[in-house]
C-alpha cells in the first residue's frame, strides 16, 4: 500500500473527511444512523478507544458496587473514588526508560491520556494525504479531561499536530 498511497493523494483526498459522512434518521429507529458517501471511507476510532474502554470499564466497576478504583488501559488512566480517604491515586508515567518516572496524583473522577509518537502505525496528514512522520523521540503528550476518552482523543490530537509529511520517494 505504500506505493499506492503516495502515488495518488488527490484519491485519497475524496475519502478524507467528515462531508463524506451523512447522519440520517429513520421512522422504524429511535438512534440516528451514520452513513457513508463511498464504499471506501473507513471510520478509524482508534484515536478514542482505549479511553473509552477505560471509561466503560469503571462505570462498570461502579455499578457493580465499587467506590474506589483506578483504571488503566494503554496509557489511559481514570480514576474513581480515593484509594483512602487522606490520599488520591498516584501514578507513575514513564517518557523514557533512562529516567525516573514522574509521579503524578490523580483526583475522584480526574483522566489522563498519555499519546506518543503512534509507533508502528501509519499516519496520514488529512490535509495533504500524505504519508506523516512523527518523531519517535517526540516528547509525550499528556492530556487530562473529565473522561478518558475525551483525554484520548485530545492527546492523539495534539501528537498529530506535530507530525511533517514525508518527503515523497
């Protein structure tokens, strides 16, 4: 696909962005439905969904009975109740395996993302639909937000902010 892709970004172009999706309702549905302009578009939410998973995690923990917990998915972490009563939750986050990590304390409904550089994935400048490089020495972006999702999706937001196209071959 590499061949592809940065043979042709104008076909790309056709498939980026949200006026290729339409948002329709129907008499025998109560939800709207979301449909695509062509076969080819692809939804990605990947930017949100380890986020989200943590968040329906600990809802869940919550409705079985649980006051305090700390969920952590993938650099997503979200916090529910006080370990005790005196202390929030304290974590650790790693940036580089040659330094210490920085211990954070985390507050009753407090969420955090930690995004980097999107290793091993291929990422496409919307605007140019070129290939983009992210540094692999780029700093971490750290995003708090009242849910992980919203925290996810803002942290990989920000990393993409940072990428440069890739010079073409």
């Amino acid at each position: 696909t590499e061949a592809h892709l940065s043979a042709a970004p104008s076909e790309i172009m056709k498939l980026v962005g949200f006026s290729n999706l339409q948002v329709t309702t129907s008499s025998d549905s109560e939800y709207p439905h979301l449909q695509k302009a062509y076969a080819a578009v692809a939804i990605d939410l990947s930017g949100i969904g380890a986020g989200y998973a943590v968040d329906q995690i600990g809802n869940h923990l919550e409705s079985l009975g649980s006051t305090a917990h700390l969920v952590e998915l993938g650099g997503e972490v979200r916090a529910w109740g006080r370990p005790n009563p005196s202390e929030n939750w304290q974590v650790a986050l790693r940036s580089r395996k040659t330094k210490p990590p920085e211990i954070i304390s985390l507050h009753h409904g407090q969420a955090l993302a930690v995004s980097t550089s999107l290793r091993g994935k291929r990422v496409i400048n919307p605007l140019t639909g070129r290939s983009a490089v992210v540094s692999p020495y780029a700093t971490p972006v750290v995003v708090y937000a009242q849910t992980c999702a919203e925290a996810d999706g803002l942290a990989t937001a920000k990393v993409l902010n940072t990428v440069q196209d890739a010079t073409p071959d």
